[in-house]
C-alpha cells in the first residue's frame, strides 16, 4: 500500500509539473514577437533655404517689393514644406544691406535674393565671400558675369511695358495732358518716363506730358507726402491721367488723383488687386513688371539644380512687362485692346524703337 501511495504522489509531481511545462510553453507562444529593431532613419529631403531683402519701403508698397513677396508665396505654395522662406527689410536709409545679406548667407540660406539695383555692390561683395549661396540682383547690373558665376542679374526693359500705358493714357485723355511721376531719379526710373511719353507721343502725337522726381536719394521711393504734392501740382495744371513710377510715393500719388476723380496707372503689381473700393474706378490699369514670375522661376531652377549666373532680361517677348486688364478695368481698357495690340506686336517686330532716357527721347 505503501508503494502504491507513493506512486501517486509522483505521478502527481509529474503531472504538476507537465501542467507547468505546458503553461510556459503555452504563454510563450502568447507573447508578441519581439519589436523588430527600428530602421535606420531616413534623412529628410533636402530644405531649400530662401532669403529675400526688400527694397526700402518693404512689404506693402504694392509695388515693386510686393510684386518679389508674390514670387516667394507662389513658390511656398509650388515646393510646400520643401521650401523655407525668410525675409528682411533694410533700415530706413537703406545702409545695412549688406549685413543683412552677410546675415541670410552665415545662415547657409541656399539662394539670397535683394530686391532692387541699390543691393548692386553689396551683393557683389557679399557672393565673394559665400561662393556657395546663390545671389539674385533683381533690376541691378554687375559686369562680367558668367553662367558658373554664384550671381545672377535679373533686368527688365521697362520701356516696352510703359510705351503701351503711355498709348493708353495719351488715348483715353480728354484734355490733351497727361503726366509721370518718378522716384529717384537714375536712369532706370528714366527708361519708365521715355517709354511712356514715347508710347503717348505716338498715339497722339500733340499730347502734352508732364513729368516730375519726387528726389535724387533712394528715399524718394517712399515718400508719399511729397508725391501727392508732385501729383497735386500736375492735376491742376490739367493732367487727367497720371502714372508713378515711385514704389511707395505713389500711393500719395494716388491719393491725389482719387480725390480729383481723374485716373492713374499704377507700377510693378497690378495696384488695383490691392486698392480700396473707393480708389478702384480710378485706376485705368498697371505697368506690370513681373517681378513675381522671375523670383519663383529663379527659386524653381535652384531648387531643380540648375541655377546659372550672369544675366536674364524680361520684356514683352518674354511676358515680363505688361499692362493690368482685369475685371475691376476690363470695360475701361476694351476699347483700347486692338490698338495696343498692333503696338505690341510692332514693337515685338522691330518696327517701333523705343527709347531708354531722356536723350533718346529728344
């Protein structure tokens, strides 16, 4: 008997521990496998690293900084988070450019652009010292560039886009006078002044053309004060059309020409996008200058590898310079599209030669 029980207790220690056996086996086989170790992770895609220094006056000139602030949303919105964008605007007097250019390149920006001819020196210090930073000069000129060079010269003949405003205004006067206020006055802001009274001598060849700097100084580009006085004094000497080429003097300009209910031609952007409903009806159009399409194609090809120095120039042929024909001027301008577009496609031809300064213009 004595056999016997001890036989059943062994059978119960092995019955025991099979049951336990089968327990770890059992929830073992329960667990989940072991996290794989993660994978190495992947770089992320290159950033393409933007900089932009507006001209003075800045954002909201609706004018020619503002036209370059476009190009940078409409590359935002084309690259998405591939792109990163940073913007600065220079001191009143315009004296620390060149910091602010030094200051995007020691940020390992990948492409620096500065708005406006007044970079011209800095940027050519500037890119000498950053030969990996790709600059844009927008409206400047710097000799002897290369397509290897890291600078490209973005120009315009802006002749061509205000001899067909000039025809417009001198066709849609009624009193026979119509006027131009410039800002600084250099010889780019004259290629706006010779064009525009050629383009109105030539479709109305007794037109009188007045025409008036707000200075000599790059300040002039955002003194709005003393452009509505310049504007103020013309209107009532009987102009009854008026464009400025002024970056943010205009907007004093306009001001003026609003209250006198006569009409304006705006610059660069297509100001009446922007103006007030109360302005809106007195903006017969814009001397567009695209400066919007050449900062996104030039962002576009860094971004593409396929950056190239030295220089591009935009005007009609190539829809860098235009007038505004939009719904708020669209009934306005109407009667005017057929001519303007025999005067286009002459220009386009060679047919019509159009002066660039006040020499050429005599």
């Amino acid at each position: 008997m004595r056999s016997i029980h001890r036989t059943k207790r062994l059978d119960k220690k092995w019955l025991l521990c099979l049951i336990l056996l089968l327990v770890l086996i059992v929830g073992g086989c329960g667990q989940a496998p072991a996290a794989p170790a993660a994978p190495a992770k992947q770089p992320e895609a290159n950033k393409l690293r933007v900089g932009l220094v507006f001209d003075v006056g800045g954002r909201g000139d609706k004018s020619f900084n503002d036209g370059a602030y476009a190009g940078l949303e409409a590359a935002k919105k084309e690259l998405g988070d591939r792109l990163e964008i940073k913007v600065l605007e220079p001191a009143g007097s315009g004296d620390n450019r060149e910091q602010l250019l030094r200051l995007l390149a020691q940020e390992k920006s990948d492409l620096v652009f500065g708005v406006g001819f007044m970079f011209t020196d800095a940027i050519r210090k500037v890119a000498k010292d950053f030969p990996q930073t790709k600059f844009v000069l927008v409206d400047g000129y710097i000799p002897d560039l290369k397509p290897e060079s890291n600078i490209a010269c973005l120009l315009y003949r802006e002749q061509e886009g205000a001899f067909l405003v000039g025809s417009m205004a001198a066709m849609k006067s009624s009193s026979g006078k119509i006027g131009f206020i410039g800002g600084m006055q250099i010889p780019l802001i004259e290629k706006f002044e010779a064009g525009y009274t050629a383009g109105a001598r030539y479709a109305k060849p007794d037109i009188v053309v007045m025409a008036d700097y707000v200075g000599t100084t790059s300040l002039a580009f955002k003194d709005p004060v003393k452009g509505k006085e310049l504007a103020l004094r013309q209107l009532s000497a009987g102009v009854d059309v008026l464009f400025a080429a002024a970056g943010s003097s205009g907007l004093g300009a306009l001001d003026a020409v609003v209250a006198q209910k006569k009409l304006f031609i705006g610059v660069d952007s297509d100001q009446s996008l922007n103006a007030t409903p109360e302005q809106r009806p007195f903006i017969l159009t814009s001397m567009l200058k695209r400066v919007d399409v050449a900062v996104q194609d030039t962002i576009r090809q860094v971004g593409a590898a396929a950056f190239k120095g030295g220089y591009r120039e935009f005007g009609l042929r190539e829809n860098g310079v235009g007038y505004a024909d939009n719904e708020y001027n669209r009934a306005v301008v109407a009667p005017y599209k057929s001519k303007l577009e025999e005067i286009r496609n002459r220009i386009l031809a060679g047919d019509i030669k159009i002066p660039i300064n006040r020499k050429e213009l005599k």
